[in-house]
C-alpha cells in the first residue's frame, strides 16, 4: 500500500516500476548516479536519481549517463530516441529534434509524462519480450500510419499539453484523409504554443488546401510573426509564404511588404529556391517546380532568373 501511494505521489518513481516489471533484457537501467556533475537542472537531478543512464526499448530511446549530459546554453542534452537528440530546458520543458524541418520542437512538458508517454508509445511497437509486433510495418519497413497514429495518442493521453506529438498527429491525420481532424489538431497546437511557426504554416496550408485562401494568409503571418519574434533562422523562409499567399489573394500591398522582409531576413532564399525548383524540374516533378516559382515569383517578380524559370515551368 504504501508503494502504491509513492507511486501516486510520484510519477517518476512510477515510471521507473514499469522499467523494473519489464522481462529481463527489455530494458537495461544503470543504478542511480552517486555524483552528479554541477549544473544539471532539477528535472534531471531527479531523474538520475532513479537511474545513471538507460536503453529502453533495444536501445530505441536512450538516456544518457549523467556524464554525458551536454549543455548548449539553452538545453541540457540527456536523451536520445530514434536518432534524435533530446534535451530539457530551464523550465523542465522536453525538446526534441525534428528531422522533418531540421529544428526542435517541444516534445514534453515535464520529464515524468514525457517518459511515460514514450514508453506507452514503445509498447504499440514491442512485445513483453522486447522484440517487434505483428503487422506494425509497412512493405517499406516504414511504421504503419495507424501505428504511428496510435502511439501519438497515447502520448498525447500523458502529456496532453505537449504541442510536439500533438503537431505530429496532425501530420498522420492529413497523410491518411482525415483534414479536417488535423485542423483541430493545429489549431489545438497553437493555443497551447503561439509561438510555434511550423504549426501555424502547417494550418495556413491546411487552409489553403481547402480553399480558404484568406484564412490561410492570416494564419501565414502568425507564422511569420511567430518565427521573426524568435529570431527563427528561417524567418525570411516564413515571409515569403506570406508573400505568395498574398499575392493569390490579390493583396499587393502585403505582398510587397512580406517580400520585403523575405529579402532582409533571408539574402540567400532566391538562390536556394532557384536551384531546388530547377532540381525539380530537371527531375520530372513539374508540379513541386511549379510551388517553389509561384514563390519566388511573389518576392521577386522581376527577377530576370526567376521570369526564366516561369517560363521554363509554364513550358512543361
């Protein structure tokens, strides 16, 4: 009885039970740090108190021994889940790296629901005795869009404030019909975290998929605002899908106004934009090329090299 009430008083300790009750060879958990290294933040003092280190899962997530915690300025790196890092912020706030759109994105709001989610999420992939589920994979060995459906849900059933698998479900929703769903998501996402850019441009073009092309351009500054307020290196990437939303919604003047801050915020966009709409084109993917000139064609519209690739595109 008194275990059960720890358990309840703590959910890290309950966390840590789960690890124990797993079939031997499941998981692998260090013995708790003796001596921490001077800085950690409170979270993961607490968690390295349970443990120095852990492979959970046949090393699908790993947290890190305390001594080889890295600190960037921001966050303290601990962990690592199918090849992404993973860190904690001053505020106890988990992030984890995105490879989709190669930035962090909020993963957890504490390090107990974080791990508890991850491990219910784990569960859907392995068996009690750590080897891989049934029918979890596609052809391509790619997991099943139900799959990874399931698993965000089952986080989101721990740490339902955390905009990261929320973001994420959205993306699963679209990929399998369900638009309108991922709306909900969106819109969900960016209540609970105004500042996160990739959700209010992933809304704008929710929008615009649906025909709400005005909608879509609100949403498209929030996301500029967002990112440019953060200094996000990528805000003049931002900008200029303001650009482009503004100028189908036959809105010069914003149009004008965001191709201006595209430019000043990101001198080197024209160039990359112009390569990966001829990388496009020369590769058969006409519609793509077609995307990245409408664009370019919103900030620069009298770019001689972009008035040629129209041309080229128009052409095909």
């Amino acid at each position: 009885m008194a275990a059960k009430r720890r358990s309840e008083a703590d959910p890290l300790d309950r966390v840590f039970e789960l690890l124990d009750d797993a079939q031997p060879g499941v998981h692998d958990v260090n013995d708790p740090a003796l001596d921490l290294p001077v800085g950690l933040p409170a979270p993961l003092i607490e968690l390295y108190a349970r443990c120095d280190g852990a492979r959970i899962f046949s090393d699908t997530l790993e947290l890190l021994p305390s001594a080889e915690v890295t600190y960037d300025g921001a966050r303290w790196r601990f962990a690592v889940i199918d090849g992404e890092p993973v860190g904690v912020d001053h505020k106890g706030k988990v992030w984890r790296t995105d490879a989709s759109i190669e930035d962090d994105i909020i993963d957890g709001t504490r390090i107990d629901r974080w791990l508890a989610g991850q491990l219910d999420a784990l569960a859907l992939l392995f068996d009690h005795e750590g080897e891989y589920n049934d029918d979890v994979f596609d052809e391509d060995g790619e997991i099943l869009a139900i799959i990874r459906e399931k698993q965000l849900r089952a986080q989101l059933k721990r740490d339902a404030g955390a905009p990261g698998p929320r973001w994420k479900l959205a993306h699963v929703l679209i990929e399998q019909g369900a638009t309108e769903d991922a709306r909900n998501e969106l819109e969900q996402v960016v209540a609970d975290d105004p500042a996160f850019c990739w959700a209010w441009l992933d809304l704008a073009r929710v929008s615009e998929r649906l025909g709400e092309v005005g909608g879509a351009l609100d949403e498209s500054r929030m996301a500029a605002d967002a990112a440019e307020g953060v200094q996000h290196p990528q805000a003049g990437y931002f900008w200029s899908q303001v650009a482009r939303l503004a100028a189908r919604n036959g809105d010069d003047m914003q149009r004008a106004e965001a191709a201006t801050k595209a430019s000043l915020l990101a001198p080197d966009l024209k160039k990359a934009q112009l390569e990966g709409a001829r990388e496009r084109l020369d590769a058969g993917d006409t519609a793509s090329a077609k995307g990245l000139v409408d664009l370019l064609r919103a900030v620069w519209p009298r770019d001689l090299e972009v008035l040629e690739l129209a041309r080229r595109v128009e052409g095909n």
